[in-house]
C-alpha cells in the first residue's frame, strides 16, 4: 500500500479524472471493476479519494493525468515557453488547491496539481488505484525534450524492453514517474492510465460483464496486464503486478 497525505515532487503523477457523458453509468461501471464508492466528483477506496469522475456532454477521451507542482503559475510559464499550450490557465479548484490544463508538443493532454487542503490521490500502488501512467505518442522526440526541459526529468532506456522504443522518465531524485513510448503509427498522442489489480483475468472479466471491452490479456516482464475500453470508449489497463 501506498498512502500519499502530503504534496509530492514536481512532475510527479498526483491525479487522474475523466470526463464522461453519462455520470451514473460511469460510477456503476467503475464501482464494478474497482469496488469505488462515490462522493460527488470523487471516487473512493476505503473512504479516500483515488480518482475523479464528473459530467459532461462533449467529454475528451482518456483519463487526464496530472503532474505535480508547488508553484502552478510558475509551471505554467514553463509549459509555454519549451513550446507547450495552455488550454486553461491556473485556477483555484476551492480549499483543494490550483490547476491548469495544457498540451505539450506532441499533442497530449495533460494537468498541473498545486495541492493545498488536497495532495490528489490519497492510495496508490496497490489493486484498484493508479500504478502508472504513460505517454504513447508518434512524437516522442519533441515530447522527451519537452518534459525533460519543464520538470527536470531525466531519461533512462528499457532493457526489458529491447524492440521498444521507450524510455523512463526520472526525476532529478532517480524516482521513476513514468515513461514515453515512441510509437509512429499511433492514432493520437495521449498519456495512458495503468490501474493495479490483484488478478488481471477476474478484473477483464468484471470489465465484460459492466458493459466494458477487453481487447487482450496476456503476460509481460511487468505483470500480466488486461487492455481494456469502458462503456465511453476510454480506453486503460490493468495490470497484476508480481
């Protein structure tokens, strides 16, 4: 189990919502698949709040990950001057604290979270929360330089990964935060969302029968890992780590 009670380094994944045009067939879906209970805009695991859902009628797809920051506005000066957009700019999100919305060079969306009453994800790294996120794009060069430049990270290969063109993303205190996979033929570039399941198998089927799709199943160096679609079409995986 991994508790988070307080703010964590820049750049690093704090939290993750998704937009969805119907809000009561979202929570029955992921209640289904994750066990979550709901409080409004948040979804719960044992009462904390993990993830965030809410409403509306021309949602993006995916779920939007979103890289920490103590300073929001300062971040957001960043994005735009390594050759980032910003779809909105910082605001206050009540006591909880600021967010902004941006895309990077490659065409990614992604978030920035300045935590005040609220550090984000409060359990991850353990079945039914975040494990990980991702950047699959056809742009991963541009994408390298920019994340690199705004948030410090540094870049480590995959030797798991031989026939891949991957590579970490480190922070400048060696924590591993996530990674970048060049793929030329991908449709879009987007961050991807890893959630950790105690048994890939049994989630995938709980993914079928609460109107879900699941287009594979199969083992990796890294668990065996379930890709799947929700009812919206937001696709995600699932992963029962070792």
């Amino acid at each position: 189990m991994s508790p988070v009670e307080t703010n964590q380094p820049l750049g690093t994944p704090v939290w993750i919502d998704l937009a969805v045009p119907d809000l009561d067939r979202a929570r029955v879906f992921y209640g289904a698949v994750f066990s979550w209970e709901f409080d409004g805009g948040d979804c719960l695991l044992r009462g904390v709040p993990v993830a965030g859902l809410h409403h509306t009628v021309d949602p993006t797809p995916g779920w939007q990950v979103y890289l920490a920051t103590d300073d929001c506005a300062g971040t957001a000066e960043a994005v735009a001057e390594a050759g980032g957009t910003l779809l909105r700019e910082p605001h206050d999100v009540g006591d909880r604290g600021r967010a902004a919305l941006a895309v990077d060079p490659s065409s990614a969306r992604f978030g920035l979270w300045e935590g005040h009453a609220f550090p984000g994800s409060c359990v991850v790294n353990e079945p039914d929360t975040l494990v990980r996120n991702d950047l699959v794009t056809p742009g991963a060069a541009e994408a390298r330089e920019f994340y690199c430049t705004v948030f410090g990270f540094t870049l480590d290969g995959n030797d798991d990964l031989p026939d891949a063109d991957f590579t970490f993303l480190r922070r400048p205190d060696g924590h591993e935060v996530g990674g970048i996979f060049a793929l030329r033929d991908a449709p879009t570039s987007a961050w991807a969302t890893t959630f950790e399941v105690a048994d890939a198998d049994t989630s995938a089927t709980k993914v079928r029968d609460a109107g879900g799709e699941v287009a594979s199943v199969a083992g990796t160096p890294y668990g065996r890992m379930a890709t799947v679609t929700d009812p919206f079409g937001t696709g995600f995986t699932l992963i029962a780590r070792p």
